[in-house]
C-alpha cells in the first residue's frame, strides 16, 4: 500500500511539476564567426585584424598564444593572452589588435576565436606564427 501511494505520488508530481511547459525555441542566432583575418609583422609588433560575424547580441573575442619550440618547431600548450569581453558595435566592422613581441629569440602562434553575450564560441583560427624578426608563417 505504501508503495502504491509514494508511486502515486511520484506521478502526480511528474506530470503536474511547476514551470512552464512549452517545447524549447531554436537559436535562430547565424554562427558566430571570424572572416577577414589578416596579420603582419612589423619590427616587433605582431597587428592582427578581423570581422566577427553572426553570434547573439554582443561579440568579443579571445586570443591564445603558444611557445614555439625551437628544437621541434612544434607549439607548447596555449595560454590565454588576451581577451576582449563582448561589447555593443563589434560585430561587422573591422577591428585591430597589436601584440608586442618583445623577445626576437623566441617564436610564437597566436590564435583568436570569438565569443557572444550568450557565451557561445567561434571556431578558433589556424594558428599565426610570428617572431619579432620575422613575418608570420
């Protein structure tokens, strides 16, 4: 008997939970992307420059940076180096960042993705490679 009323239970409260019921809506929002991505060396300043597309809302963008070793010119692991939070009047229009690259000896990539108010994340890019006495591969 104790098992056919906690069962009940059970039951009643699975169909009549609070909330409100209705099937959840599709994100309607176009992908969020960067296109246009361009970068230069010059001297020692790494300048890179984007469009972010699509996402919800606000877009900014994050920017990771890895050590390239020079014994197996592979990367080591990446390391947040910078990141824009999302701002108003970002998304569709060229934007520009500059990186110092302040030691020549050493070789670095550098990789950006973008990120929308909705905390959704853009593919990230093929890794730029730069060095302060050299362009990026």
């Amino acid at each position: 008997m104790r098992n056919l009323f906690l069962g009940g239970l059970v039951a009643l409260l699975a169909l009549g939970a609070c909330g409100k019921k209705e099937f959840p809506q599709p994100d309607t929002s176009e992908p969020l992307r960067i296109v246009g991505l361009e970068s230069t060396v010059n001297v020692s300043v790494l300048q890179v420059s984007f469009t972010i597309l699509g996402g919800f809302g606000n877009v900014g963008y994050q920017v990771d940076r890895a050590e390239v070793d020079p014994v197996c010119d592979c990367l080591t692991s990446w390391q947040r180096y910078f990141e824009q939070p999302t701002l108003p009047n970002q998304k569709g229009r060229s934007l520009q960042r500059t990186f110092k690259l302040l030691n020549a000896e050493r070789a670095f990539a550098f990789r950006i993705r973008a990120v929308d108010t909705a905390g959704n994340l853009s593919p990230w890019s093929a890794p730029m490679r730069a060095s302060a006495d050299a362009h990026p591969r």
